[in-house]
C-alpha cells in the first residue's frame, strides 16, 4: 500500500476572512496526520477539501503524482472520510446502516462481515436496535465500525473520538497505530491528545 496526498498553495476564505493560505501539505503512507487549531481555523473545512467534497479554495490537490481531477475515482476508491456528525440513520439499525453504507459506496458485503465489524467496536448485542434509540457514543460507534468493514488506505477523520468511552479511545487509538503501520494513512482532528502513535505527525492551523 503506498499512496501520497498532496497540497500545494492551498487557501481558503470565508465570510472575507482566510482561514489558511500558502499551505502546502505531503501525507505520505504510514502517518498520522493531527491537523490541530482553536475553533474556527478551517480544520474540517481543510478535511472536506482534501476529501474532495468542497471545491471553493485556492491551490492544487495530487493525488500520487496527479491532478485531483484527473484521477479523482481512483482516489475516492482509497478514501474512507468520517464527518464530525456520526451520519447514522435513526430508523435503522447499526446492521441496516452498514449494509446502507456500503450500498452508497457500491460495495458488497455480508451479514456477518456486518455483524463482526460491530462487534469490534463493542455494539453486539446492538445489531437491531433501531440507532435512534442508542446513545451518542454508540452512534458514533456505528460509523466507526465502517473501519473496519470498508478497507480504504485514506482515513479521514473529523473529531472521531467524540462521544466515546475510555476504552473505546484506548481501542481506536490503536486502530489508527495499526492502519498507519500497515501502510495506510489517518489525517484526523481531534481533542484527544494521540500519545500512544508513534507515527503522529502534526500540522497547526491559525
């Protein structure tokens, strides 16, 4: 697995103010990238632009040596982007949510592969339940699970640890170590301070 995102002279403005300008970013393989800075920097502002979902800036995207735009499917089929909302349907269940997740992505998936992804991130028992009726960190949970059912070498991953316990930090916290040792690649914003990567590496906004 070897990949690169890159950024170059990227800007930003926002009600006539710039967030950032002159950014240039290389987020290589196996690193875990912190993007960190007080409210209202552009941090998600700056992960939707790298996860091609706002095109209102200034500068290049690259994605392994190429212009975004040329090669954005292939692109797309090596991201896994998490928002800062969990994105969970109400009416359905944490299995009916993955099986719609995986449909809007195209991809094909078991029951048990399904059933197996949530029970790694502690929600068995949970599989039916309508996720209207859980907890905030359980419906975080259920996107979190998405790790490890959807394989992608890019996560991208806007305050992820939000709503959980202690041991599901402690537990996600090895999961990126993990994905970035593998070979893959995490740029996240968090308040959680990563102290058990190795492989952080940290870009301050503001």
């Amino acid at each position: 697995m070897s990949l690169c995102l890159q950024a170059r002279q990227l800007a930003c403005e926002r009600d006539d103010r710039w967030l950032f300008e002159g950014l240039d970013l290389d987020i290589q393989s196996g690193e875990i990238v912190r993007i960190e800075g007080p409210n209202g920097s552009g941090k998600t502002t700056l992960l939707k632009i790298l996860s091609g979902q706002l095109s209102d800036y200034h500068g290049e995207l690259y994605w392994n040596g190429s212009l975004m735009h040329e090669v954005r499917e292939h692109f797309l089929a090596n991201l896994l982007y998490l928002g800062h909302a969990p994105g969970v349907k109400a009416g359905l269940s944490p299995l009916e949510n993955l099986a719609w997740y995986q449909a809007l992505s195209g991809e094909q998936g078991t029951e048990t592969q399904r059933e197996d992804a949530l029970s790694r991130v502690g929600l068995r028992g949970f599989e039916d339940v309508p996720a209207g009726q859980l907890s905030a960190g359980q419906q975080r949970r259920i996107a979190l699970a998405r790790l490890t059912l959807t394989p992608r070498a890019l996560w991208v991953l806007d305050e992820p640890f939000t709503a959980i316990d202690r041991h599901g930090v402690a537990a996600l916290e090895a999961q990126l170590v993990a994905h970035a040792s593998a070979g893959g690649c995490v740029l996240v914003t968090t308040h959680h301070e990563l102290t058990a990567s190795p492989v952080l590496r940290r870009v301050q906004l503001g």
